[in-house]
C-alpha cells in the first residue's frame, strides 16, 4: 500500500515541484539543447560558440540576407559567389561580436530574465575578461574579411564600428531600440553595393532604409517574447510602447519594407521578374502581420524566424530581376 502520510506527500511534492521548476527553467532558455555545439564542439569551446549564437543562426541569415540583396542589386547578372561567400563569413563573425558586447553591456539584466539567465557571461561561464579576448578576436577576423574588399568597402564597413557598441544602451532610454538596431544591423545593404561598384548609389541607400524597416517590424515580433520581464527590470521595446496595437504597426513597418524594395529595384533597373517575386515576399509579410500571436513567445519566435524565408524569396527577386534584364 502506497505511503499516503503527510511528510511522504510533502516530500512527493517537493520533487515533483523541483522537476517543474526544473522543466521551465529549461524550456525558458533561450540556449537550445543538444546541438551540434553540445555534442561536437571541445567543451572549453561551448561557452564562446554559445556567446556567439552559433547554435542559433537566424540572427546570421538576418545579417547577411542585406548583404547578399545589395551585392545582387548591384551586379548586372549573377551576383559574385565568392562575394557572397565572404560576406558569409563577416556576417557569422560579425554577428557573434554583436551577441558578445550585447550581453557584456547586459549581463546583469541577463542574469534576471528567465529567458537568458543561462547566457554564458550571466552566467558565469564566459568571465568578462575572458568575453573581451574573444570579442577582439572575432573583430580581427571580420576585418580581415573585409580587407579582401576594396579600399573604399573596408571604410565603408569599419565605420559601422562606431554605432554597434551604442546599441546595447538604447533599452535604458527609448522605447523604440528597435530603430536604432535597424540602423547598426542594416549596413550590409550598403557594403554588397560599395565592393560591387565602389561607391553608394540611390538604390542602396532605398535599400538600407527598407532593411531598416524590415528590422522594426522582425524585432517588434521578437521583443515581445520579453516584455513581461522587460517591464520589470524596467528595459524599454517597440514592443511594450506599442502594446496591444502593435498588428497594425506591424503592417505599417512591413509595408514601407515593400515600397522602399520596389523602389530600390526600379532605381536599379530590374526587370519584371523582380516585382512579381517581391509581390509574394509581400504576402509572406502581412501573413507575419496578420497572424502574429503575441502574447505567445513560441509563435513570436516562429514569426520571427520565418524572415529567413522572406530574405530568400527577395533575393531570388532580385537576382531574376537582374538575369532577366
């Protein structure tokens, strides 16, 4: 017969309690388990792979994709593989040097939030010291990636430089970081322009303000993943500024993206194919817009990553676009 005794039930509830809070804990993390990071990498590696995000590439993709549409709307054919391969490269680096200063700046609010507690630096696994060694030698291999470009393309990304560490801080003051990360995040809409030409012409300065756009609407979606726990430790979003009207915010952002890229496209010359492709990289943003949860982080992310699939079908645009003109 089963013990049914208070201590024995108290005790039953004490494990079954732990083992929950455990289970969230877990399911709260932003650091997914049993990667290729997990099961592959040295351990001593983890924690730096980790910081870099390179278990979680959509940050990657989101970097990159601006790069590849200007390097595209650039070249009057085929883009340049090894063009778009370098730009691969820095994008990967680049993108786990911005995760690095991000949550040195914001370890202790990492340290409070379920969601990213278990961030190596909140942590403790990554120590500052340790965070600022890898932060340089991530930068040294992004410069030396862009030191394969030309002269004026090296200028062009090393002065990006100066907003990427301003960043971080924009939570403290404005309810709208969100604009601030679109204009740090986008500045491959102008270096796949300037190594393919050498200079920044109309349409790449159309493009980066569509990318800018397309950050404010992505990111919305994505903050509100921490809002609860931003409005407590008293950090500031699109997402809480803008609350439960954030859907028709959203298509506001969404569709500027779609008039600048149309308008980039016709600065550049590009042929038929390219509007009707972007019609349906149209549709696959008011669908974003229209069935976004968010009050539901899980959808939130979902939403969020799916600008993966956007950035594709506009280069595809693009690239048709250009063969077909």
């Amino acid at each position: 017969m089963a013990d049914t005794s208070p201590i024995a039930c108290h005790a039953m509830d004490s494990v079954l309690i732990s083992t929950m809070g455990d289970i969230a804990e877990t399911a709260a993390s932003d650091i997914p388990a049993g990667t290729w990071v997990d099961r592959l990498a040295p351990e001593a590696l983890r924690p730096y792979l980790r910081l870099a995000r390179i278990d979680r590439p959509i940050g990657t993709w989101l970097l990159l994709i601006p790069c590849w549409w200007s390097a595209a709307l650039a070249t009057p054919s085929w883009p340049d593989v090894w063009l778009l391969v370098l730009f691969a490269i820095g994008a990967l680096v680049m993108r786990g040097a911005g995760c690095t200063i991000n949550d040195i700046v914001d370890r202790e609010y990492d340290a409070r939030v379920a969601r990213t507690a278990t961030r190596p630096i909140a942590s403790g696994a990554v120590s500052v010291p340790q965070a600022f060694m890898f932060l340089g030698l991530q930068l040294l291999i992004g410069l030396a990636v862009l030191a394969q470009c030309s002269t004026f393309t090296l200028i062009v990304g090393i002065s990006s430089m100066v907003l990427i560490p301003i960043y971080p801080f924009m939570k403290r003051f404005t309810f709208w970081p969100q604009i601030f990360l679109g204009i740090v995040f986008n500045w491959g809409a102008f270096l796949g322009w300037a190594a393919v030409r050498g200079d920044l012409g109309p349409p790449a300065l159309i493009l980066y303000a569509a990318c800018v756009f397309w950050t404010l609407g992505y990111d919305t979606i994505y903050a509100h993943q921490d809002k609860a726990d931003d409005a407590r430790i008293g950090l500031k979003s699109t997402a809480l500024r803008l609350a439960d009207n954030t859907r028709p915010w959203l298509f506001g952002f969404y569709g500027a993206t779609v008039v600048l890229l149309a308008f980039a496209g016709y600065l550049a010359g590009l042929a038929w194919p390219y509007f009707a492709v972007l019609a349906i990289a149209a549709a696959q943003l008011g669908w974003q817009a229209l069935r976004v949860d968010i009050d539901d982080p899980k959808d939130c992310l979902a939403k969020f990553k799916s600008n993966r699939q956007f950035g594709w079908i506009v280069l595809a645009g693009i690239i048709a676009g250009q063969v077909a003109g």
